[in-house]
C-alpha cells in the first residue's frame, strides 16, 4: 500500500517532519510518501493562505494518482482543498482536523483543540460543526506561535504543553486535539507530560486512510465527489483542466 501525505504549504522542513510522524504510524507494508507543492504560500495562517495553497495541492494529488498512490492525506489543520481531492482522487482521502477531531471522540467525552495563531480559531470551530462533533469540542485555544515559528522557536514546547495542561485543568477536557500538522511530533510527549491522549492528527489520518484501503472503501463517486466535469481553464490555471497530463513525481521516478 502507498499512501501520500501532502503538506499543503510549501516549507520543506515541515514536510520532513510531517512525513516522520506518518511513517510512524503507518502498519507493516505500508509505504509513505510525504510531499509539498511546488507552488504556493510557505504555511497556512489566513483564508488568503489557504485558498493560494490549493491549486498546488491539487496538483499533488493529482501526480500521486498518476504514480499509483492507494490514498492521501491532507496535511493541515484547516483540512483545504479536501473536497476537491475527494473529487479528483480514486482512493481516500483525508483531512488531519477531521481525523484528529473524530478520533478524540473515541478517547473520552470532551477534547479540546491547541492551535497555533487565534486568527485561526474560528475555522477549527467551523469544522468541529461540519464533521459532527461540535458538542464535543469544549474548547480551541491559540499559542500565539507563528506556523514556521514552532521549529525556531525556543520556547514553543513549552508554550503549548501549558496550554495543553490549562485545557484539562480549567475546560475539564479528556483529550487534547493539537491542531497544526507542524505540532506533529508532540503528541507521544504530550500525552505522558499531561497525563491524557492528545491526538496528532497527521497519524490519525495516516491510519485512517490505511483502514480505509485495506477495507477496500473509498470516496463514493455517484454524486457530489463524482469527478469534475472536463472543462478548458486558462491562464496560470490551464494545467488544471481536467483530463490535462501530469508529471510524474520525483518520488515515482525513484521507488
């Protein structure tokens, strides 16, 4: 099995950390491919952020179809551009804030989530609503740490294992959602410092999309996710009309 893991920013050093925490995770016989696009914004802070990322996202998922990857996950908490991969992709795809939000359902009553910047709480919110589990969700706290700040900054692990710690004590949370795929090597400490499961959700979705597969399940394709209607786009978009040819990655050229 080959599973992709897209960061959707384009900073190398996070996609070296994502693809560890996913190769991790993934089971015996399982393959793991962590890639970023060749275009688009170095980390995912505002709307603007998210909605220049996806084209190259696209594209990512588009090339890992091509190279014969058996699902994808999407590496960033605001989960962008997932339903346009569902339409794009043959096998599952998968979001790191829906995976991590619903399998802290699984681990207790309550979870809360720890993010990066406040300006991003409102999304996390929103998508605690559209997959089901907003009852659940007690509380979304911000670090106040940049994205690209959690590897330079000296103090950014301490900064989010208070807030973790301060989620349980003060909201009474039973599990911890970290919310950023830059976080992703945090869990397994956390969840010993802190003394209940914090989730990353780059794993999550690895094992997700590695379940999904072995069941033999994916994205139904009768009605919404059905592939996007062949159609002609211009300027610096025409490579993304549908049926256009995609490179292989550097990835397939290699394996």
């Amino acid at each position: 099995m080959l599973i992709q893991v897209v960061n959707p920013n384009t900073t190398a050093s996070m996609t070296d950390l994502i693809g560890r925490s996913a190769r991790a995770a993934a089971g015996p016989g399982t393959a793991v491919v962590a890639v970023h696009p060749e275009m688009g914004p170095a980390s995912i802070e505002s709307h603007y952020d998210e909605a220049l990322a996806v084209p190259g996202l696209l594209a990512r998922i588009a090339a890992g179809e091509a190279a014969g990857a058996d699902g994808h996950v999407v590496a960033c908490f605001g989960d962008p551009g997932l339903d346009a991969a569902r339409e794009l992709a043959a096998g599952p795809v998968v979001g790191i804030a829906e995976a991590s939000m619903r399998t802290a359902t699984y681990l207790g009553r309550t979870f809360g989530v720890v993010t990066t910047l406040q300006r991003t709480t409102g999304r996390a919110w929103e998508l605690a609503g559209r997959y089901g589990v907003r009852e659940q969700c007690r509380t979304v706290r911000a670090v106040e740490i940049p994205v690209l700040a959690l590897e330079s900054d000296p103090a950014a692990r301490s900064r989010i294992a208070a807030e973790c710690a301060d989620v349980v004590g003060t909201d009474g949370c039973d599990a911890i959602v970290l919310g950023c795929a830059g976080m992703a090597d945090l869990a397994a400490e956390l969840t010993v410092r802190i003394g209940v499961p914090v989730v990353d959700g780059v794993a999550a979705a690895v094992t997700i999309v590695e379940g999904l597969v072995r069941l033999g399940l994916s994205t139904g394709k009768r009605g919404e996710f059905a592939a996007p209607p062949p159609k002609r786009y211009t300027g610096a978009l025409e490579q993304f009309g549908v049926g256009a040819p995609v490179a292989a990655p550097e990835w397939e050229v290699s394996r």
